[in-house]
C-alpha cells in the first residue's frame, strides 16, 4: 500500500476499506483506445491471513461486458494457477488492466460476449463502449 502510494502506478489507484489492511478498493482507469477508454472500474480486494502464499480474492465491482468478467469475478491465471507469491498488488492490477485492452475469449466468464467478441467484433465494442458508458463513469463528489 505505501509503495503503491508514494509511488502510483499508471492507470490505477488503491485504498484501504474502513482502515483494514485486509480489505482494500482500487480502481482501474479503461485503457486508451479500447471500449472501455474514459472507464473508472473500482475492484475490490480481500487478502487473506495467508498472503502471500495465497492471491487475494478480487471482485470486479464495476458492472462491465468482457468475455473474461462476469458478476463481479475475474477469470485471469495469476489469481489461480498462475499464482506466484513475489505477485504485488501493482502486478495484478496492471494485469487486470491489460486484460481490458486484450481479453481472452478462449477462457471466457461471459460466454455471449465471448461468442460476440469472435463473430462481431464491432458489435462487441459498441456494447463494451455502452456498458462503460452506462456503469463506468467516476462518481463526482463534488455534486453531494
């Protein structure tokens, strides 16, 4: 958390939940010239007792269409198979982020959009383009 805020990574922000260590929100800014360019996607991040030897637990809050996010899960190898303990939170955020700009539709979580994603590519975008649109726009504070 200290080095991640003295030192932000590009594109991504990090936050403790109700002051606990265990729990924390980020948010990923949608990549430039992808559908979700202009997106604030907030993600939020459970460590468990065990981390590092186990990857904490990441919800995508933020509704959005991609063939790898659905209901809130991830589906990307460094949160399971592809764990490794010397993974920091700047890694797996700039993965998840990566992930926007290059889904994988070959190990979908939403099997439509996946299906879309390889028979209708511009059909695809404009929904993704849509959805960012509609769930993921920054939340003005100074409106309240």
């Amino acid at each position: 958390m200290a080095n991640m805020t003295s030192n932000p990574t590009e594109g991504c922000t990090v936050e403790l939940v109700d002051d606990c260590i265990y729990d924390w929100k980020a948010v990923i800014l949608g990549p430039s010239d992808t559908p979700y360019e202009g997106g604030h996607f907030e993600l939020r991040l459970h460590f468990p007792h065990a981390y590092p030897s186990q990857p904490p637990a990441i919800l995508f809050r933020t509704r959005v269409y991609h063939c790898n996010i659905n209901h809130q899960n991830i589906c990307v190898d460094i949160l399971h198979s592809a764990w490794s303990p010397a993974l920091t939170v700047e890694k797996i955020l700039l993965s998840i982020r990566s992930l926007l700009s290059d889904p994988n539709p070959d190990s979908p979580m939403n099997c439509a959009a996946a299906a879309l994603y390889k028979t209708n590519r511009e059909e695809h975008d404009r929904m993704a383009r849509e959805w960012t649109a509609r769930y993921a726009q920054p939340v003005d504070s100074t409106s309240e």
